[in-house]
C-alpha cells in the first residue's frame, strides 16, 4: 500500500523482469492498472498473449501467469488497463475504458477469487 486509505498499490508483475512491479489506483468505479510491460497491449492481454515484451526477463511461465492474474482481476472489478507501449493507453485512461473480455468457459482458473490479486498490497 502507498497511502493510507489503501487506494494506490505496487503490485508484484513479473515477466518482463522477475522483479517487475505495476501500480494500481482505485478509484470509486475502476481499477487503474499501470501496466508497465506486463504486455505490449490491451489486445495482448485480452488474447491472453505473451508478447515478447512481457517475457524476456523472468520467462514465458512467470508472464503468462502474471496476465492469468490480471485477467482475473479484470474480471472482478472494472479496470483500466495501461500498459507503457500501447498507442491507446492514453486514450483508455481519459474515458476510463475498460478490459473487456470476452467469455470463456476457463477463465478465472478454477479456485481463483479473481479480486486476491487487486487487493495485494505487497510483492516479492
């Protein structure tokens, strides 16, 4: 957590990096997801997509897993979702646009709240 109301939070994303983090930002309606390079687009994540960008670092299982999360968290609340390289970040975060997934029998994994990930307030 980042402020005391709990409304700014770092986020363990690794992928990219093994060490990489992201910001969420919660607001009444929406989750603010600074995405950093979790994937090089919205596009990506919505395809479930492990893009170059999102593994070099920590590997292709520790990325896909990362976006299974937020897929998941993205289920449970609306989010915004900003990764550094989309052209449409920007776009998305003046209209508070969110993820829209499509629906498909096996996401969340099974067993998963979906909300855990957006409610971590630490990373390791």
């Amino acid at each position: 957590m980042l402020t005391p109301a709990g409304d700014v939070r770092i986020v363990a994303t690794p992928g990219h990096t093994a060490g990489h983090v992201s910001v969420i930002v919660d607001d009444d309606a929406h989750s603010i997801f600074l995405a950093g390079d979790t994937s090089y687009s919205e596009a990506n994540l919505v395809a479930g997509s492990v893009d170059s960008v999102a593994s070099m670092g920590a590997g292709e299982d520790a990325a896909a897993d990362t976006l299974r999360k937020i897929r998941s968290s993205a289920a449970a609340r609306p989010t915004v979702y900003l990764p550094s390289h989309d052209p449409d970040s920007g776009r998305r975060l003046v209209e508070r646009s969110t993820v829209d997934l499509p629906e498909r029998p096996w996401w969340p994994p099974s067993g998963s709240s979906g909300g855990q990930f957006l409610r971590r307030s630490s990373f390791r």
